[in-house]
C-alpha cells in the first residue's frame, strides 16, 4: 500500500479510518468499462485510499462484487462501507441484506453499514437490527446516510432511551 498520510476520522471507540475513500456508484454495471474500474479500485488504495464506499443498490449489487475481484486479495487492510436500502431495514431483513452484501463483497464483515436513507421502518427498529449485526460480528460499526435534521433528532432519541447492558446488568445483580 501507499505511504501517502491521509487525513483520518476517529470512531468513538479510537478506531481511526480515512476521511477520504473511493465510491462506487455507477460501477460494475457496464462490461465495457470493468477493467478500468478495477484499475481505478486498485490505484486508489496504492495511494492510500484506503476506505471503500459501495451500497446494495448500486448496480444491484455489481458494485460489490466489482469491489471483490478487485480487492479482495487486500481486504483486511480495507475499511468497507456498504448501505442497505430502507426498505431492507427491519428486524427480519437487514440481517438477510447484510449477509448478501458480504457475499458479494468476499468478506466475513463490514466495516461500516449504513442505512442508505430513511424509509417507513421505525428507525428504532433498525437501531435494533443494526446492533444485532454488530453483536453477531457481521458489522462493526453502524450509522446512517442522508438524513435531515428532523429524521437525526429522531435517530438520536431512539438511543437516548436505549438502556445500557453494563448498567443493566449491574442493577440486575444488586437486586
């Protein structure tokens, strides 16, 4: 990989990832340019860009799969984003998506899973699911993607009232 200093974000957690990565919409949807695209992919992370934007709609999934034959000799020292489609972010099909998404992509894990947009699925509901990915090890790290203000105040009171599994299960054993 390149030794080219990237300016980096910092999770909560420490974790650090590019700021600046590659996207992925529109590729892997036209055979004509494929080969360009897999050498855009790879010159990109050579320079250090390192962190890979895609989504399950992109091309319906070409994108990922583009992503895979590219990099997939390179995977752990890539940061993959994916997105799911709001209408896949309920309990019962984010886990489904989730999967798909890491099947074409080559991978056991996202880096990052985003909720594309918001859709009619309650976003406590998707909290829920994305957090059950997360304890699964499917994902690391969770967020959403084009929200406004209004939908990221009601993002922020679904966890506002989340309780805490430490503290619960602190004041389950004093009881």
């Amino acid at each position: 990989m390149g030794e080219t200093l990237m300016k980096t974000v910092v999770f909560p957690d420490g974790e650090k990832a590019c700021a600046l990565g590659q996207g992925t919409w529109m590729m892997g949807e036209r055979r004509d340019r494929r080969t360009a695209e897999i050498a855009a992919l790879r010159t990109g992370v050579e320079l250090g860009m390192t962190l890979i934007d895609t989504a399950e709609m992109y091309g319906e999934g070409a994108a990922e799969t583009l992503i895979a034959e590219a990099l997939g000799g390179v995977r752990d020292e890539l940061f993959l984003v994916s997105k799911a489609y709001p209408h896949n972010a309920s309990r019962l099909r984010l886990a489904a998506a989730c999967e798909a998404s890491l099947k074409r992509l080559g991978t056991d894990r996202l880096d990052l899973y985003l909720l594309h947009w918001r859709g009619s699925v309650p976003l406590g509901e998707t909290v829920e699911a994305m957090e059950a990915l997360k304890t699964a090890g499917k994902i690391r790290h969770w967020g959403v993607s084009n929200l406004d203000t209004a939908d990221m105040e009601d993002l922020i009171a679904c966890l506002r009232y989340r309780p805490d599994p430490l503290q619960s299960v602190t004041t389950r054993s004093r009881a």
